[in-house]
C-alpha cells in the first residue's frame, strides 16, 4: 500500500495532528449505527464502538439557548476550520492503530487524555497503560515502570493538552523521550495546539528533541496573532469568574495557551451528576470520566473549553455554574462559608434544583429574594464511614464513641474549658495537676453520659431529624441494652471521681445528675432547653471555686451565669438547624421560641453574658487586661450576630463551632495572672523580649530587601517594595502597633517602676554625633542599592568594617561572626535547597493555598522562614494566593 505508507511518513514526519476534525468526521459512522442496528449484523469490532460523550453533549448544546463549555474545536472567529480540515490527515489514528496496534498491545496514554484517541485506539483492542500526571503533565518516571514494558507506542499532547490544558516542561520532555528511546516505545505526538500559545517561552518538540530535527507547520501563521490574543482574553475572563463563583475546595489548571481549563472538585462530587442539574439550567460542560483510560478514574473532574463562547456568555455561564458546585460541596461539610449571595437568577434556580423541598418552617417569615436565598443543605452531625473514629478506632467501637460525642470534641471543650477557667481564678494563678486531670476527666464524662441520656431518651425521634439520623441507637448500630451498661459504667469512672474532691464539691456534682438526666425530656415541655443545657455545660465553674477555696463567690456566681447565658445563645443558633424537622415531630426549643426575632434575642443573651463577666471579673478583683480581652471576645460575638442569619440555618453549624475560641480566650486570659506572680519581673521580660521579636520579624516584610523570608523570593516572585508594603507592610504596621500597645498596658506597672529607677539625662553616656548616624545610613542604603552586584557589596562590607573599627566608641561591636553564620546558611540553602525540587514540586505543587498555609504556620516552629518560602519558590506554576499564602 504505497499510498498508506506515504500518508504514515508525511505524519511522522510532521507530528502534529487535529483529532477533533477526525472525530466530527467520524461522527456520520455513529448515526448509521444506531439507525441499522436493528436490521443488520456488524462485525464485533464495529459493535465495540462507542458514541463520544462530547458528540453526546453537543447534541444537547446544539440548542442556541445553551452556553457550553463542552466544545473542543477552535473559535471561528478569524480561525479557518474548513482550512485546518483539509490541513491535516483526519484518519491518522486510525491507520496508526493499524500499523502498530494488535489485540492486546499495550499503549501508554496520560491520564486523562484526549477522548478521541481513547476512542480511534479502541477499535483495535489495545491495553491502555495510564501513565499519571501531576500539576505540570505527564510524569516520566511511569514509563519506565514494569507495566508500561513492552509498549507499542505512547501518545502525547504535550502542549495544551486536551483536556487539562497543561503544558510538559522541557525538563520532562527530554526525561520522556530519552526514556522511550530506552524502552524502544515511538511516541505519537498530537499537538494541535501548540501554536495557540499565549504566555511562556516556546518549547521544542517531542519529535525535534528526539530526531534532532525541528518541525514547523507554518499553514496557520497569517491566523495565530488573532486567536491568541482571543484565546487569551477568553481564558483570562474565565478564570477570573471562576475565582468569584467557584469554592476554594475545588483546583483548576491555569493554562497558558490551548483551549481548556481542568477542574477537579472534592471527591465526593460526581460531575455526571452535576452535569445534569446544568444542563437543565442552559449551561454545559464535559465531565472528566471519559479522559480516563485506565482504572483510576476520577469522576469528580471537568473540561471547560472557552475557545467558542463570547465573553458575556463566559460570565454568565460560570456565574450559573457556580452555584450547583457550591452546593455539592455543601453537602459534604454541612455549610460553605461566604456563600450569601447566588450571582444570577439562573444559578440560583440552579442552586434551588439541587435543595429539593428545604421547608424551614417558618410560615410567617418574609421570604428572601432570588439573589439571596440559599438552601438547608445536608447537615447530619455524623457520618459513620467518613470520620476518624472510622479511620483509626476498631469498628466495634465506633458506635460507643460516637454515642458519647468522641467524634465531634466541640461540645467536650465547651464543657470543659469554662471549668478550667474558673479553676484559674480560683487558684489565682495556674491550679494543681491534679486539679486539671479529674476536671478534664469530669467534663469529658459528664458530656459523655449527657449524650448517652439525650440518645437513649430521643431514639425514637432522631431518626426524623436530619442533623440526628445517623445517630447509633436510632440508626440501630447499637442496642438499648448495650447503651445503658455503658451509661452505666462511665458513671462508675465518675462515682471515683468524686473521692479526688472535696465534699462540698461531691454534693454539687450529685446535684448535677437529676439535671443532666432531665435535659432531653425538657424539648418536650418547654422552649428552654437550652438553659438547662447551660446549667449543665457549665457547672463545672462552681465545682471549681469549692473544691479550690471550700466556697462560691458571688462574682464567681455571676461568671458562671454569664456562661449559662452565652450557652443560651450560641447554642439557639445551633437549635435553628431543627427548626423544621423539630416543628414537624412537635418538640421545643429557643429557636423555635424566638423564630424572626431570633437575632435579636441572641444577642440580648450575649449581652447579658458580657454584663455578667464584666462585674464578675471587677467583685474578683481582675486586671485591665481581663477588660481588654473582654473587648475582644464581644467583638467575636459581635462578629457571630453579623453572620447569623434565620433564614440561613445552615451558617449555625460554623457558628457554634466558633464558640470554642471565645471559651479558650477566657482560659488563656485568666492565666495572666500566674505569669506575672514571680520576683523580678520575669513575665515583663519574656513579654517584652517576645513581642520584640515578632514585630521586629513582620516589620521585615515592610520591605523585599529587609527578611530573609522576603529576600529569598522576592525576585522569583516578582514582588518588589511598593508590592510588599501594599500587600504586606500596613498589616505588618497594625500588628506591631497593636502588640507593642498592648504589652504597654499589660506592662505599664513594671514600666513605671523601671523608669523611676533610671539615671538622670546627665548621667547617660555620650550622644552620638548626627554625622555618624548619616554615615551609617548612607552604608546602609548603599548596601541594599548594591546587594545583587558581589563587587560592590564586599567593598562596601570591607569599608564598613573599617569605618566602625575607626569609630567603635560610638557604637557596639560589629558581629561579623554571626552575620557570617547566616550568610553561609542562606548560601547553603540555595545550593543544597535547589536540589530539592524534584521532590517538593509534587509535593507542594497540588496544596491548596489554605492547606498550604496551614502546613507552613506550623513548620515554622522548627524550620527557618526563608528555608520555607525560598523551597516553596522552587514550585512552578504557583498561582498568587498560592505564593500569598506562603
């Protein structure tokens, strides 16, 4: 076949290939099937083929009403399809799988890849070997592994590729064909997209760095300015919606030329689904599960092609398309946070679908518009496959520790934390060891055998309650029977408990069990459950003041009142989750008491509490600075009051969790005292030292020269001055005016009595002339204009030394020692940090920023800073919240 053989040499020899065409072209093939396929008989190799899930989907998007992100080809816009058509061979794959593919032959393929090759290679039954890719394509290293041995060939789209729009670094490329050359596997390379390249520096190919021969295909040159300058606004704007309507839980790529944006969502979110509840609100895209050819799919991918959509359509797609994402996430995490607002009336009928019959249950509230209506999403307290009791405990456990509340530790802290801050100011400083074991064990127990009354009273109802319904005794994980014997036996733990106390404190806690018993059965009788709740959460700040000084104060009477008052309060937030499903089985609570008026009620309560504390805390004699953090915590409930809403219940959850900082800032605060017990002023000192340590270190950022932190990425990242003080330095100048603020007034007694012992101006050692100070300002800035140029910056050094070692009488020692120490550990680490990249590129380059920022806040107590942003620089392809963040 000369003809055959001179096509498959022309192709080989270009390389570069337009699938999409072949596709379309093929798409005739499809039709007639299903047409005749009732009155004829096919070979078994036709009857394997299969429609394209894009070809399925442009069916529907056919439609002109329609935006969709569905399409692979390019824009027609100043783009010659009919030219492109005849340009290039639309039967390459095919005659490709004839001449290397038998039944069985392995090909490697990334994973995902171009659905058109998956389906033109299938016809002639190969094993498909997925070769996993990461944040910058294909990885190498997979083909040599042992399952890729013996391949018949690779395909590769290493620019832009369809669908996730990465693009191989060099680096990779070359790895990649010096491996294949190896292994003897050819590579097809498909690249019908590398000259709609928009940003970065031109690569060379697959085949030039394998031949050692560069190929150009210049059939498209008069046409390339125009469409990269539409591709790349189109990209910019849809980037840019994604940003302000997707969540932060989902990635994206951010690709430099091509015609496709990869979103991967959490995993829970399957985009099939998704892709229907869009379709039925006029907006369209391709699900991920189709680009996968081997076993490891992920049906929580997407493609968004923006190649063929107007930019008004682009905004108002993802604006619709957002919503229904946000949403899937909810589901998952029981709310989404800064989710107030459904950017269009499409989206939120979009967002409305998938909330079928969310009924809050308030017949008389003014139902909010369009815009501002969000949904009850699936906020079910317990999820027993997916926690880490499930994870880590065995399984015959998990239902006792999930009966006692061990998997959610919010409401153990909540208990237990007041109790440790009334132990505090009872003991006037830190309490005993002992003392903080049996009340940690005390809290831990009593709000174990709280839940267990509360499960075993409420068994027959929690199944009707969504929040509830997972719960172990009305989910049947365990029995009655079982339920009670464990009542029975932390009671016993408890009943020891009571001989590491006083007997005054032995006669309150049993004063407790009737309250704790009585509880769940008050929902049924009263709106106020959640006072008696209250009581119980918190009557550890009585046993605290007994079993300490043998006696309750009034003051501490009135903190612990404060505390049953702000329980009211965040704990009626949490009650508005039920409201619906508590109206419908007839039970009580504030929230169902307050309905409409619900914040204002709360923050009447939390009010009251702030009362409470405030002339607690004067009878009991606190410093100024219990007033201060007093302050702080009201502007956190004030903060919650701003965020809660009655007609958005589902913000209660975040809400209440919330609380847990307001009981831990109490603890903290009331340990000040301790701290400043000793001689000398030793808590003065290490306060002092401290605060001057983290405001000298943040005011480095003012600058991109001053920290090292800085300093080792600013070029990197191209962040100069004006960069850094805008985006970091006012911060940096808040936080050092607030903490030198307040240490001076946590400190102004040690203050005063310190200048009451310094010498008199006269007796203070000679001033420095002001040409001297000029003189080290002027090296100072000579040294930073000079940094970058070695020459200059060692002449400056030397002539610095000198000029202080003239003049040492004004100033002190020069320690040259320890600048050369870090010197040689920031030389170091560049030489020694740059070989890390290998590692630290799939390490890091797939964390979120959150999570990134999270994991580098808590490194920084045992690595350095500039180790840690000057290894994260090494990343390519970082967005800027990404290097923000770090």
């Amino acid at each position: 076949m000369p003809g055959f053989s001179g096509i498959l040499r022309s192709l080989l020899q270009a390389g570069k290939f337009a699938y999409e065409v072949f596709n379309r072209s093929s798409s005739g093939l499809f039709r007639i099937m299903d047409t005749l396929s009732q009155s004829f008989t096919f070979s078994q190799r036709a009857q394997k083929l299969s429609g394209s899930a894009i070809r399925e989907i442009l069916k529907v998007t056919a439609r002109p009403e329609i935006i969709s992100f569905a399409g692979g080809l390019p824009t027609p816009v100043g783009f010659p399809v009919e030219e492109m058509q005849s340009a290039f061979n639309k039967q390459a794959l095919d005659m490709l799988g004839k001449l290397f593919i038998d039944e069985g032959s392995k090909v490697l393929v990334e994973s995902p890849t171009y659905l058109g090759a998956l389906q033109a290679l299938s016809v002639y039954d190969p094993s498909f070997v997925a070769i996993p890719t990461d944040g910058q394509g294909m990885i190498p290293e997979y083909v040599s592994a042992p399952e890729a041995m013996g391949a018949r060939l690779l395909y590769a789209l290493p620019n832009f590729q369809n669908p996730t729009g990465l693009r191989l670094p060099l680096e990779r490329r070359q790895d990649l064909v010096e491996r294949c050359a190896a292994a003897h596997i050819p590579i097809v390379e498909d690249d019908p997209y590398g000259e709609l390249r928009y940003a970065g520096e031109r690569l060379p190919s697959l085949l030039s760095l394998g031949r050692k021969a560069a190929v150009h295909n210049g059939f498209l040159e008069q046409h390339l300015p125009k469409v990269r300058d539409i591709y790349q606004k189109q990209c910019a704007i849809m980037l840019d919606a994604m940003d302000k309507n997707f969540p932060d839980t989902a990635q994206w790529t951010r690709p430099e030329g091509g015609m496709f944006i990869w979103v991967t969502l959490p995993e829970h979110v399957d985009a099939t689904v998704l892709l229907q509840k869009a379709i039925e609100n006029l907006v369209a895209f391709v699900p991920g599960e189709p680009f996968y050819a081997g076993k490891d799919v992920k049906r929580n991918t997407l493609r968004l092609s923006f190649a063929t959509v107007p930019e008004e359509k682009i905004r108002e797609g993802i604006a619709i398309l957002g919503p229904p994402i946000q949403f899937s996430v909810l589901l998952e995490h029981g709310y989404v946070p800064g989710i107030h607002r459904i950017p269009s009336a499409r989206g939120y009928a979009c967002f409305q679908s998938m909330a079928q019959g969310l009924d809050l249950g308030f017949t008389s509230m003014t139902s909010p518009s369009a815009s501002e209506s969000s949904p009850r999403p699936d906020l079910s307290d317990m999820r027993p496959n997916n926690d880490w009791v499930a994870r880590y405990l065995p399984a015959s456990w998990g239902p006792y520790a999930r009966l006692c509340r061990l998997d959610r530790p919010v409401g153990t802290w909540l208990t237990l934390l007041p109790a440790l801050a009334a132990l505090v100011q009872a003991a006037d400083g830190i309490p005993t060891l002992w003392r903080v074991v049996i009340f940690s064990l005390g809290a831990l127990l009593m709000r174990g055998i709280g839940c267990c009354f509360n499960d075993m009273a409420d068994r027959n109802f929690d199944h009707q309650v969504e929040r509830t319904r997972f719960r172990p005794l009305t989910s049947g994980q365990l029995t009655m029977r079982k339920a009670v014997i464990f009542v029975l036996a932390q009671m016993a733990v408890c009943a020891l408990l009571l001989f590491a106390i006083n007997e005054y404190s032995r006669w309150l806690a049993l004063a407790l069990f009737p309250i704790v018993m009585i509880y769940p059965l008050c929902k049924r009788f009263t709106y106020w459950p959640q006072v008696v709740l209250g009581i119980c959460f918190n009557w550890g700040m009585l046993m605290a003041w007994s079993d300490t000084q043998n006696m309750v104060p009034f003051g501490a009477i009135l903190m612990w009142v404060g505390a049953i008052l702000w329980q009211v309060g965040y704990d009626s937030i949490y009650a508005y989750i039920d409201v619906a499903d508590d109206t419908k089985l007839g039970l009580h609570s504030t929230a169902l008491r307050f309905r409409e008026a619900g914040k204002t009620w709360i923050s009447g309560f939390y009010i009251a509490a702030m009362a409470c504390w405030l002339v607690g805390g004067f009878l009991l004699n606190e410093r100024i600075l219990y007033y201060v953090v007093m302050a702080v915590i009201a502007i956190h409930l004030l903060w919650q009051m701003r965020h809660f809403d009655v007609r958005y219940p589902e913000r209660g959850l975040r809400l209440f969790r919330a609380n847990i900082w307001v009981a831990m800032t109490l603890a903290a605060l009331l340990l000040h005292k301790a701290y400043f017990r000793h001689q000398g002023h030793a808590g003065f000192k290490y306060l002092t030292v401290g605060v001057l340590f983290v405001n000298v270190s943040i005011g480095g950022v003012l600058t991109a020269y001053a920290a090292p932190p800085v300093l080792m990425v600013a070029s990197t990242f191209g962040w100069d001055t004006s960069f850094m003080a805008t985006h970091f330095g006012w911060r940096a100048v808040l936080a050092v005016l607030i903490n030198a603020t307040l240490v001076t007034l946590v400190c102004r007694k040690a203050l005063l009595e310190m200048g009451q012992g310094m010498p008199e101006s006269g007796q203070t050692q000679r001033s420095v002339p002001i040409t001297v100070m000029a003189i080290h300002v002027a090296f100072l800035v000579a040294i930073v204009l000079g940094a970058h140029h070695p020459i200059v910056f060692m002449a400056l050094l030397m002539l610095f030394i000198g000029y202080a070692h003239s003049y040492k009488h004004y100033q002190n020692p020069l320690l040259v020692r320890e600048g050369l120490m870090v010197g040689f550990f920031l030389a170091g680490l560049v030489v020694l940090g740059g070989l890390q990249k290998w590692w630290l590129q799939d390490l890091l380059g797939g964390l979120s920023p959150t999570v990134l920022f999270w994991g580098a806040t808590a490194l920084t107590a045992v690595t350095d800073n500039a180790a840690l942003t000057y290894l994260g620089s090494l990343v390519e392809g970082t967005s800027d919240i990404w290097r923000y963040m770090l």
